[in-house]
C-alpha cells in the first residue's frame, strides 16, 4: 500500500511542481518589476506565453538535422525527472532509492548537453556562441553542485536526496553548522548559473554580446521553443526546491498522512515565496557581470564548495 500509494504521491508532487513552475517565475517578475516601480505582467503571464507557443507552428531550419528536433523534448524530460527525484513535499518515497545526488548532477548535465546541441545543429552564429558559453558555464558549475551535495552528503552518511533531509530533520542543529552554511552559498551561487539569472545572465535581454541561454534558443519556435522555456522554468524551481528542503527541510511529510502532506505542502509553498521574493530582490540590486568576469564568480562557489566539504570531515 505504501509503495503504490507512495508512487501516486511522487509523481503527484512533481506534475504540482510543473504546474507552479511558471507561475513562480512570474512571480519573480512581478516583484522585480514593483521594486522596479513598474507595473509589470501579472504573476500568471507565463502560463499565457506557453499556452500562445503550444498554439503556434514549428519552423524548422533546412541546416538542422533530428538533433536539434529531439533536443527539446530531452531537455524537458530529464527536468521532469529531476524533480521526481527532489523531495518536495514528502520523504522518504519509493523514488528516493535512485534519487542520488550524483544522479541529479548527471541529469542537470544531459539537459543542459542537449540544449547546447541543439543550438549548434542549425549551425546559426548564435546558436554556436551560446552553445559555447553555456558548455563553459556548465563545466564549472557542475563540480560546484557536486561538493555542495557532498558536503551535506558527509553529514548524512548517504548521498540520497531523502536520507539528507530526514537527517537535517533529525538534528536541526546540522542547519547552522558551518558545512551547511556554505554549502548553501555554494548552491546559491550555481543556481544564478544554472537558471540563467543574474548577474551571470539576463532572462530579459536579446544582446547578441551578453546573451548565454537565450542565444541556444533563437532558432526554436512553436512548441519546441515552450517545453525548452517550460523546462528552465522548472529547473529554477527545482533548485528553490533543493535549498529549501535540503537547508530548511522542516515542513517536510515524513508520513503519507492527509493532514502532514496538506501541511507539507503549505511549508513548501511558502518556502518557495520566500526564495523567490529574496531571489527577485537579490536581481535588482546587481548588475550583470561581464562574461571573462562569470568563472571567476564559479570559482568562488567551487571554493565554497571545497571548504564546506573539509567543514564536514573536521566536524564529523
């Protein structure tokens, strides 16, 4: 009954993860623009860029081959399945056994593989410059996720996703030490990477001279152009999901009970306003660094990284 009921849950929390995904990020838009003294879109103008990108026609270019057809549809899958491994409302679920950090770095990789394939298979200028951004922002962030996952791996004794948070929810203590306190900023940091915000990228701007994540997708349109949009959206929320539930798992069902998953996922939710708000506050107050200027930025995550991992082992 509970792994039946269990799996119902686990894909049940990542479609509601899907489902808010975009209206999270338009969330983060509608602040940016009142801290910004605009008005701004409302909070549900995501859904209806998606529902207009569904309705419209894929153009394809006579240069691109089945790669950059298939490229979409990997990016999106492989995010989906992210955020089946994540615990996001409940731990521990059927799914938790192979929701192994090393095979969430592996996954954030092949989307962001495939995406960057994508871009150079039309053979577009553009395409090939963001490709090659992306692939150089990728292989500096990925170490840095990896010993931020480590170092609260060491902690556990266990690099399961499940096991992490139920040991942080054990012994609340852990969530102030120094291991977890840096590698907090290590994630934070390779969030603003990953997810293409600022200061590493602008999720807003078209210039050919600073775009990263937007220069891949140019030669996307239609469908194709939503499931990749869809899926930068859910990642986002993916690694909002990771730091609150991972640093501040408290909320957390550790039971399948109605009333402990209801309030599970008011926790949460709320968790994921808070993140957002001080994600959007954080963007406003920062400029956009110069690209030379971005693996200087990944080395300081990476180092923080390093030395919440030796936080661990001389902790332990």
């Amino acid at each position: 009954m509970f792994n039946t009921l269990g799996v119902v849950v686990e894909i049940a929390q990542a479609l509601l993860a899907l489902a808010v995904a975009p209206l999270l990020v338009g969330l983060i838009r509608w602040v940016k623009a009142r801290l910004q003294n605009r008005r701004g879109a409302p909070v549900w103008q995501p859904y209806a860029e998606l529902r207009k990108l569904f309705g419209k026609d894929t153009i394809v270019s006579s240069n691109a081959s089945w790669i950059f057809r298939a490229a979409p549809f990997v990016v999106f899958g492989s995010t989906v399945v992210v955020a089946l491994l994540v615990p996001v409302f409940v731990t521990p679920l059927p799914f938790n056994q192979v929701a192994d950090l090393f095979a969430l770095v592996y996954l954030l990789l092949l989307g962001t593989f495939a995406l960057a394939l994508g871009g150079l298979d039309p053979g577009s200028a553009f395409g090939g410059m963001g490709a090659s951004r992306e692939m150089t922002i990728a292989s500096l962030s990925e170490p840095a996720i990896a010993l931020a996952m480590l170092s609260l791996a060491l902690g556990a004794g266990s690099t399961n996703l499940g096991e992490i948070a139920a040991r942080t929810i054990a012994h609340p203590t852990d969530a102030l030490s120094p291991g977890h306190i840096l590698a907090f900023a290590a994630l934070f940091i390779v969030m603003l990477a990953e997810t293409g915000r600022l200061p590493v990228d602008n999720p807003a701007t078209h210039l050919e001279l600073t775009m990263i994540h937007e220069a891949m997708v140019l030669e996307y349109s239609g469908p194709a152009l939503a499931l990749v949009e869809w899926a930068s959206w859910l990642k986002l929320t993916v690694f909002l999901t990771l730091a609150a539930n991972l640093f501040v798992p408290w909320g957390l069902a550790t039971s399948l009970a109605a009333g402990a998953i209801a309030m599970a996922v008011a926790a949460t939710v709320a968790k994921l306003v808070v993140l957002a708000i001080g994600l959007a506050v954080f963007e406003t107050r920062v400029a956009k660094l110069r690209l030379f200027r971005v693996p200087e930025l990944l080395a300081v995550s990476f180092v923080l990284g390093l030395l919440a991992v030796t936080s661990s082992f001389s902790l332990r």
